[in-house]
C-alpha cells in the first residue's frame, strides 16, 4: 500500500506560515451524510464546523450535535497549554501554538502537539453507520502525567442555520457515573447528545451551564452572520501518564449502539474498511494520487438514512438505498451530481454493488419524465426542475452495465427509459422537450435554471440557457443512441430503428444548427431568447467527450483547441471564456456577488474530465498527455479540504479554491480520468 496513503503530511509547524492553520480544513463522514470537519487549528470558521454533525431523520435532518471542544493540557509544572484554536471576536484568535504536526493517515485526520519532552496525538473517527465520533488523545514522552482537559460546546442547529441562531441555554444534563446526556429543552424533537470520557482517570465536572461567542471568519467573508454562542455543561479531565489515552465519545445513539465498539476496536475497524477499499478498488487506483481520491470518494456514498422510506423499499426488494451527497459541507443529493459522479465513485473504486444500488434507487423517483435535482435537507421529496440530470442517468447506466455486465438492472430500467424518451419526445415539465420542427431538445421556464448552470439568486437567474443547449442536445444524441443499441440487444428492432431515425435527425440538425464558424466552435445555445448565443463555453465538450459525440469529427480539433486557449486551467476549466461581457475572474463576496461570478468564468474541476475524453478523441493515444491534465490537482490535494478537492476555483491564478471544500464530482472525474489514462497507458 502506497506511503501516501499511510502517511499524508500537509502541514508541519516549521515549514509554514501559521495562519494557513485556519484556511486548511479536514472531514470525516460517516455513511449517512453525518459528518466531523473543522479547520487544521481547530477554530470553527463555518456554520459547518463541529466535532459531531448527525444526519437525524427527517424532518430534521443534519445537526451540529457537538460543536467544538475546548482543549487543554495541564503540566506537571501547573503551566496550562493550550491545544485546540479559538476565535473570540474578529482578527483576534489563539492558534494552538505547541501543534507541530497535521497529517492524515488512511485518510483519518492526526495532530501532534508537543511541548517539552511531552507529545500528545489527537485522532477524530467516526464509526460507519453511526452518528458517533470518537476523539482520542495519547501521550507519549515525558516521565510525569498530565492532565487533560475537554470542554465539549454545543448549541443544537441545524447545520444549515446561520450561527446567530439563539444557543439552548437551558438544557437539561442528566449524568450517571461517567456518562453524561444533555437534552434540548428548545428543540425537544432531538435525540440526547450522549457523552463521557473513557480511559483509566477520567471524570465530568458540571459547572451549571454557561455560554460562550465565538467569531466565525468564512462566515463573515461570504456575508452571513458571523458572530454565535456555544453552551457548555462543564469539562471533562483525565489524568494521563506517559503511554497511557483516553477517548471522548460523542453521539446520538442508544448507549447499547455505543458501548458495541470501544476506541481501539472503532480505530481498528475503520482502518481496515479503508484498507478494504483500497483492495477492492481498480488496480491502477490503488497508489499514488488516485488511492488517495479512492479514500475521498468513500465521503460521498451515503445511505440515505434520514429518507427512512427509501430504506424501507430498497429492503423489501433485498436492495440497499445508496445516495451521493454532492459537495460538502452544504449539499444534499442531487441528481445531476450523482449520475456524472458515478463511474469514478463508484466503478473506479470496485463498489460495483453500491452503483448498482444508486442507480435502482434513483429508478424510483422518476417523474414525467424525469429524475429529481435535488433533495432539499431534511425533505422526503425531491425537485424535479433540471433539464439535464435524466440524461445523465442513461450515461451512468452505460457505463455500469459496460463495467458490471448486469442486463438485469439494465431490463428492469428499460421501461422508465423508454418513458423517459417518450416524455421528452412529447415535451414535459418545464418546458422541456423536442422542437418537432428540427428534433433539437429545448428546454426553459421563467424563473427556473434548468442546466447545470443554475445559479439563481433573489429570484435572478443568472445564466437561464432557455432555448437548445448545446450540451443538452449531446445528451440527449447520446442517450438516442444508447437506447438504439440497448434495444437491438434485447431484440426489439421496430423500438431500435425510431430511436435511430430520432438519433440521426438531432445529428444532422445539430450540426446545421450549433457550428459558429466566426468562433470555429459551436454556439452555447441556440433559438434562445436572444437568438443564438455565442459564448464561449466548456459545455461544447461534451458533443465530443460522450461515447456517442454528436458534433462531426472534422471540427472536434477546432473545438477542443478554442477550449484549450480560452477556458482550460491546471484546476479544470473556466466556464466562460475570457473577454466576454459576462466574464467574472473571482469567486467570492456575499452570496449575490458568488452567483453573479458562478458559472460567468469561475474554474469547475469537474469539467477537466470531460476535456480529457475530447482530448483524447482528437489524439487517441496520448495517454500520457490526458493524464497530466490532472497534474494541477495535486498540490490541491494538500489545501482547503485536505485529500479531498474543491467544488470550484478562482477565473485567474492563482487559482484559488472556492464553494465546497470537497465536491464529488470534482474527486470522480479526475479519480476516473487517472485510472482510465493508467489503463489506455499500458
């Protein structure tokens, strides 16, 4: 197994500039969209940030059960050294100045602190399938004991809710030996947040409640309320000699649930789950970067336990529900996300069960036609305001079958595909369907965003796209095609041959129609409402990165070379080109400012997949060359969320990170593209 893996090293006290300790962020999940993240110096600069956020069923859904915890060390000289951060109001934090070492380990984050000849090691694991986090804490070196001391705070939000949001300052502890359950007497809805100290000296001081603010600096940058309180009961102390831990247990399950695993046996499990995944992952995934991306990828495949109906269906069929969260720390499921996500989460990685799974769950939420864009948080229902997203279903669907070669999911699919084809045939919601004029797929409705480009804000929809997408239209070329070739292998050649005459209509039309020969590359949309719009765009890549590209290979060079000179990054691709009107270099601001900039020149990591399936169409054999695309990734790899990679970055160098610290999409297309590169290499 790669050292890599074992041992990831991104920080180390006398290499860097301290203040980077509150930019760089870590995350563990727990395979149900429950999650601990926080920044490398442990100050909380999100409303997302805590020690312990439960995905709880709906309606409730995910909740900053345990927000922070307090850490200090008393020496046996009495000096009290501080080891986790705090930020008490703006620009005036402590940083926890004897840390020397961050690094992960099988992807688990590790801090090691030190002061005098005393070390102490913090671990964070949450078990998988529990809302539960286990921070451990072992010392080593010295020859006299100290004493630890844990001040767990919480305030019981929702993990979407501003931090201003009024802390519970009369909630009710109950405590008997060293467990400790802490109630909310506001939100009575919620389960205790069970607590205690486990080791050889370890006791639970109450102190009669008090509340603390704190300043929230990500928080205050992107315009919302930066300023909240945390509550605490009291401290947690354990007297530790040398060689000796202990482990702070957090969580919203039965004490049954969390006496099944001591810390050790937790630790244990979780390494080797990790290692299983390695192990069963594609053999050109299991070193290097993309064993890391493996580890990544595993944060995204949830159970969706708060939609406790999906569970309950799947079962009675002797299914799993399985899910793909999009991005962390704010997303839910989305469908669009989840059908470009799965070949690299789930294929790439040998979870051919759990594609399956995904796919035969989402087969259950078609409507009209169409698969949901989201589920909001805490909702049982999806919304199903997307244009694009079912038409990725059939491209996830290909590209399992061609992996697993199970026609049987394939079959029990095909009825809802063909719906679906005969829905947007006819036209659905949204205004969604083909022009029977010319057979180009069209799609938009006032005050909706329908692509995946759909920033709205205030009611503003940034980029609307109403009239014929490009890459709607590739889509919709390459699911013709998939459906004409599924259906002659099941025999049906009257059902294969309309598919086909459908297929080589929005062929020729879409070639008549989307080539701009004053850009030499096509149109973004056209028959819009402003006539055609020639931005130039990465969504022209997907007429030639699809298995089926509807764009004639004649112009394929001319398309990919305008990509490469105008949108193409070390970090993805802008999506919109330089020079234009629209064209925003920064992501960043309030929340108005962000969505103006989303997708009018903002770099998307994602896309450098799809770059990479042209890039190698036009030059079929270099492997090599489609394989350094990705090479920008790497020092990513090492900041914002570290091991994971960020949602979207900065228009212009240096290429910041920007949005979600760590979003699917970003990690399965550049894991896949690495393992498909790996492949055609050799």
């Amino acid at each position: 197994m790669a050292e890599a893996i074992l041992n990831t090293m991104p920080w180390q006290g006398n290499n860097d500039n301290p203040e980077s300790l509150l930019t760089r962020e870590w995350l563990v999940t727990n395979g149900l969209g429950g999650y601990a993240s926080g920044s490398i110096a442990g100050v909380a600069t999100r409303r997302y940030h805590g020690l312990l956020i439960a995905a709880l069923p709906t309606p409730i859904g995910r909740t900053v059960m345990l927000a922070h915890i307090g850490e200090w060390l008393r020496l046996a000289d009495q000096r009290v050294i501080r080891l986790s951060g705090e930020e008490g109001s703006e620009g005036r934090y402590e940083l926890p100045e004897v840390l020397t070492e961050f690094r992960l380990e099988m992807g688990l984050p590790v801090w090691r602190y030190r002061v005098g000849d005393v070390e102490v090691e913090k671990r964070i694991v949450l078990p998988y399938g529990q809302n539960t986090v286990h921070v451990n804490y072992r010392v080593s070196g010295g020859s006299e004991p100290v004493r630890l001391i844990l001040r767990p705070r919480m305030n019981f939000r929702g993990h979407e809710a501003p931090v201003s949001q009024e802390c519970d300052v009369h909630c009710r502890v109950e405590v008997q030996g060293r467990r400790c359950e802490v109630h909310s007497t506001r939100d009575t809805h919620l389960p205790p947040l069970r607590m205690m100290l486990q080791g050889r000296e370890a006791d639970l001081v109450l102190e009669g409640g008090a509340c603390q603010e704190f300043f929230y600096r990500v928080e205050a940058a992107r315009g919302y309320p930066a300023r909240g309180s945390e509550w605490t009961p009291g401290r947690f102390r354990a007297q530790l000699h040398p060689g000796e831990e202990c482990t702070l247990i957090a969580s919203t399950e039965s004490w049954d649930k969390v006496d099944a695993l001591t810390p050790q046996q937790a630790l244990q499990a979780e390494h080797a789950r990790r290692e299983r995944l390695l192990e069963q992952a594609d053999p050109q995934a299991r070193s290097g970067r993309a064993a890391e991306l493996v580890l990544a990828a595993d944060q995204f495949i949830i159970s969706p336990f708060s939609r406790q109906a999906d569970a309950a269906r799947a079962l009675a069929e002797g299914d799993q529900a399985r899910t793909v969260i999009a991005g962390y720390h704010w997303f839910t499921d989305w469908g669009r996300d989840t059908m470009i996500s799965l070949e690299g989460l789930t294929l790439a990685t040998g979870r051919h069960a759990e594609a399956g799974y995904i796919l035969r769950t989402f087969l259950h939420y078609v409507r009209d036609g169409l698969i949901p864009n989201m589920f909001p948080e805490g909702q049982n229902d999806g919304l199903y305001h997307t244009a694009d997203a079912t038409l990725w279903f059939f491209h996830a669907m290909d590209r399992y079958v061609t992996v697993t070669g199970d026609r049987l999911t394939l079959r029990q699919a095909m009825p809802t595909f063909l719906s679906i084809i005969d829905h947007h045939l006819r036209g659905t919601r949204f205004n969604i369907g083909v022009d029977a004029r010319d057979g180009l797929m069209k799609q938009g409705a006032e005050g909706y965003q329908l692509t995946w480009m759909d920033a709205k804000v205030d009611g503003w929809v940034v980029t609307p796209r109403r009239g014929k997408a490009v890459e709607l239209n590739a889509l919709f070329y390459n699911a013709l095609r998939l459906m004409e070739r599924w259906l002659r292998e099941e025999h049906d050649e009257a059902r294969a041959s309309e598919m086909a005459q459908h297929a080589q209509r929005t062929y020729e039309s879409f070639n008549r129609r989307f080539w701009n020969a004053q850009t030499s590359c096509l149109y973004d949309v056209v028959d819009g409402e402003n006539g055609d719009d020639a931005a130039i765009r990465p969504n022209m890549l997907f007429s030639i990165s699809l298995p089926h590209p509807v764009l004639e290979p004649q112009r394929w060079n001319s398309v990919l070379d305008v990509a490469q000179r105008m949108l193409l990054t070390p970090v993805g691709l802008r999506s919109l080109a330089p020079g234009h009107p629209d064209y925003k270099p920064y992501y960043d601001g309030d929340l108005r400012a962000r969505d103006a900039a989303y997708h009018q020149g903002t770099v998307w990591g994602w896309l450098a997949g799809p770059y990479a399936d042209a890039w190698l169409k036009v030059h079929p054999d270099d492997y090599r060359g489609a394989e350094r695309l990705m090479d920008g990734f790497a020092a990513h790899l090492s900041e914002a969320c570290i091991g994971s990679i960020s949602e979207v970055f900065d228009a212009e160098p240096p290429f910041t990170p920007r949005g979600c610290v760590a979003q699917a999409w970003s990690v399965a297309e550049v894991l896949r593209v690495l393992v498909k590169c790996r492949h055609g290499g050799r």
